[in-house]
C-alpha cells in the first residue's frame, strides 16, 4: 500500500503550482506593462518631474514603503510624488 506524508504532498503541491504561478506573474506583468499599473515593467525612465519639470533622478532612493515595492519618485523640486510611469499619484489611494 502507497502512503504520502505531508511534507511530500506539500512538495509536489509547490512543484505543480509553480508554473501556474509564473504564468500569472509574465501575465501580470505584460499586462501591466501594456496598462501602466504597479505591476509593469517601464523600461523608459520618465525625463522630469509632469508639475514642475524639473529632472528626475537616475538612482531612485526610496522614500516610502509603496516606492521600495513599486518604485517611483518624490520630486525634489515640488515634493509630488510619482508612480514608476512618472504620473503624479493619488495621494487618497
Ligand atoms: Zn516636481
């Protein structure tokens, strides 16, 4: 008679769910990239700040939680703060 533990139901578990989970991380991804949402890939750097114009920086230190994760930028110059797109963010949201 076949028995499986629990450890090895957990690792096959993991090992089937993997390629499901990359499917819908490239999906995400793509799909970010393609709408401009958090999930997205910008390959472009915004070139300036869209309030005050003034130049963003290349190295992007974060100044937040949401930044470390997502990336984005607070405007030296006007201390907006900006999505990875370089879009003014919500600041309710
Ligand atoms: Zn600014």
């Amino acid at each position: 008679m076949m028995s499986i533990g629990l450890g090895e139901l957990l690792v096959c578990t993991v090992i089937l769910l993997m390629p499901i989970l990359a499917v819908v991380g490239i999906v995400l991804l793509v799909r970010g990239t393609k709408q401009k949402t958090d999930f997205g890939l910008n390959l472009s750097l915004p070139t300036g700040c869209p309030k005050c114009g003034a130049p963003l920086p290349t190295i992007r230190a974060p100044k937040n939680a949401r930044q470390l994760l997502w990336g984005g930028w607070t405007c030296t110059s006007c201390g907006v703060e900006l999505d990875k797109w370089g879009r003014e963010r919500d600041r309710t949201s």
